[in-house]
C-alpha cells in the first residue's frame, strides 16, 4: 500500500471463495512513524437467489400435472430444499423429502391449497426464497375417480369444476346428493352451464346419479366452436350414463350442432334409467335426452315429459335422431313436440344408413311439424 495516504481501506478477497467468515491482516508502515499491524474480518455471503419461485397461483385438477416451480441462485456448491405451508410464509414450512433441486413439480395426489418456498445453502450459510403463489389442487367431495371409488358429485361446485375441467372426463362419478342448480342462470355472463364434454374432447368416462335430482339446470349458449353440441353432457363417446334425474331443465341452443336435456350427442355410449323435465329449445337434432345418438349407442328405461322445440329438422321427445345401430328399449316421452321436418313424439328420425330399433316404448305428447311428422317417429328410414 505504498503511497496510501487515505484512512480509510478496502479489502477484496479471492474470487470463488464459499460463504463464511474470514480474517485479512495487515501490516502498515509509514516512514518515520511506528509499523501497525490491522486483523480485518469480513462475512462472505452465500449466493443471492435472482430468480424467485412464481407468484402466480394455479388451480389444478387432482391428479393431474402442476406446473414446475424453480429457483435461480449464484455462488459455489449450492444445495436446495423445498418447504409446502398451508400458510402463505416462508417460514415454519413442511420439508419435502426428495425435493433437493433448484425446481421443483408440487405433488397432486391430495385436494388442498398449499404454498412452497425453497432454501438454498451454501457451506454453512442459507438463503430462503419468497414464498410462491397458491398452488391449488380441486378434487371433489370424495372419491379417487377409479371404477372402485368414484368420484363423488355432492354440490353444485362439485358439478361445476367437472364441467369447466376437463382433466376428469375419462374418470368414474357417482352423484351421492340432490343439488340445486338454478344458480346456473347467471352462470358465464348468462350463458349458464357449461356443457360436460364438445366434440373433439368428448366425455369418455362413467356419471351414475344414483337417482338423485339436480333441478334447474339452464344453459343458455349461442354457436361456439368447441361447444356446438348442448345438454348437460355436451358430446359423449363410450360414456356410461345411469341413474341421471334432471327436474325442470331450461335449454336454449341456437347452434347448428345437437341439443338434449341430458346430452347432445352420443356416441357409443350408454344412458339407462334416467329422465329429464322441463323446456329443451335447439336449431336441428333437438330432442329432450339426446340430440343424436349415433354408432351403437343405446337408451334404456329412460324417459322425459320435457316441451321439445325445434326450428329446423330432426326433433324428438326423447331423441331428435337415432341411426348406426343405435336402440331405444323400454323409454317413453309425454312432452309437446315442434319443429319443421322428421319430427316425433318420441324420435325424430330413426336409421339412417344402418337401421336402428325402438322396442316396448311410446309417446303421448301432441306433435306439431310440417313434414314427415308421427305421434311415435317422424320418419323411420
């Protein structure tokens, strides 16, 4: 330090040093004046996290995929552990075993809300991340959705998540209560329930209602490209449907696509022992169960006293087509059926190509249309 004329002296240690303490000593010597000898001691500090954990919450189905949380930090010989809290802290948190990396996949085997934050050490030093937005993961009232232990449809959020999510449309659902769901009125700006299922991401799974009622379920949609297909389920395909009660539907659909108090389309699936009331209004393949049920598909013992309006063809009591194999057995519907062209009290149109059946059932509601009209079937091909 020769020539060093100021007070006041800065020290820089080696690059590449781990956090720690440590002590510099040095010697000052002056001509004329008596030599000191000065011990300084400095702190070096483990590596400063530069990028945090995100604060973005995210809503996951259970048992599906969550997005990675990760973590950027410098300095020399890092190790990392990540914490979950219940509580938005970074502190008092649960050590997660295993999870020992700078990312980190938070687990979706339970339903809960929990927030993760992560420690990162260097030598005996640490540094700990801000905490991360709220990782949600909705399931339902109970149940795993596998054949043995269903997914349990308790409440009308329980119905809701499954009909905006369609992470569980492959999975098994069994309704345990009645639920109430007239709120579905103002539901997506009036628009009102959002259909279980479209074409092109057909429910593919398995609903026994157990004969419990949903009342007031309303859908109120005009033509959207994902959804042209309307009723509780939008669009089915090797789906099982039983013990399905729904009590004074509103369905208004002004698509070109199929409408149904129950489902629009089906598609080799099977709906047993469940009916439907109420009004169900749709363009074509219009029917107060099923729009179209098409490719051996089958409904059986099912019936329905809904008002079924129709503006073009294809308009049915109980289905406004049945073709491909397709068969109705023991079903009946007593609601007033409208509509332009193969319009019936039961079917509108039954076969189209390949034949379809209809066996020990029947209708009694008044059938209004223009063409190919019958108290049963309006044309049966």
């Amino acid at each position: 330090m020769n020539a060093a004329t100021s007070k006041t002296f800065f020290v820089r240690l080696k690059a590449g040093l781990t956090a720690g303490n440590y002590n510099s000593i040095i010697n000052i010597t002056s001509e004329g004046a008596e030599s000191k000898t000065v011990t300084c001691s400095g702190e070096v500090l483990p590596g400063l996290i530069t990028e945090h954990p995100s604060t973005d919450g995210q809503t996951i189905c259970l048992g599906a995929t969550a997005n990675t949380l990760s973590v950027t930090a410098t300095g020399n010989g890092l190790t990392y552990q990540w914490y979950s809290n219940t509580a938005q802290s970074n502190e008092g948190g649960l050590l997660i075993e295993g999870a020992s990396n700078s990312s980190y996949t938070p687990s979706t085997a339970l339903a809960g809300t929990l927030f993760y934050y992560v420690v990162v050490s260097e030598a005996d030093n640490s540094v700990t991340s801000n905490v991360s937005g709220a990782v949600i993961v909705k399931g339902y009232s109970g149940g795993d959705g596998t054949e043995g232990n269903p997914f349990q449809i308790a409440t009308l959020d329980d119905l809701k998540f499954l009909s905006e999510n369609d992470c569980h449309w492959d999975k098994y659902f069994i309704q345990t209560s009645y639920i109430d769901a007239s709120a579905t009125s103002s539901w997506n700006g009036g628009s009102g329930f959002s259909p279980i299922g479209y074409y092109g991401k057909f429910f593919t799974g398995s609903y026994y209602g157990d004969g419990n009622v949903i009342s007031g379920l309303t859908i109120n949609r005009v033509e959207q490209l994902s959804e042209k297909s309307q009723g509780m389920f939008g669009a089915t395909e090797n789906a099982n449907l039983g013990g399905i009660c729904l009590w004074n539907v509103n369905i208004n659909a002004s698509v070109s696509g199929s409408t149904g108090g129950l489902v629009g389309e089906a598609i080799k699936s099977t709906i047993i022992e469940s009916f439907v009331t109420g009004t169900v209004n749709g363009s074509s393949f219009v029917g107060g169960l099923v729009g179209q049920l098409t490719d051996h598909s089958l409904i059986s013992e099912c019936f329905t006293t809904c008002v079924v309006t129709g503006t073009t063809d294809n308009i049915g009591g109980l289905a406004g087509i049945s073709y491909n194999e397709s068969g109705i057995f023991d079903s009946y519907a007593t609601g007033q059926v409208t509509g332009n062209s193969y319009v019936g009290g039961l079917v509108g149109k039954n076969g189209y190509a390949d034949p379809s059946f209809i066996r020990h059932s029947y209708a009694t509601g008044l059938v209004t249309g223009i063409s190919n009209t019958g108290g049963l079937v309006g044309y049966n091909d």
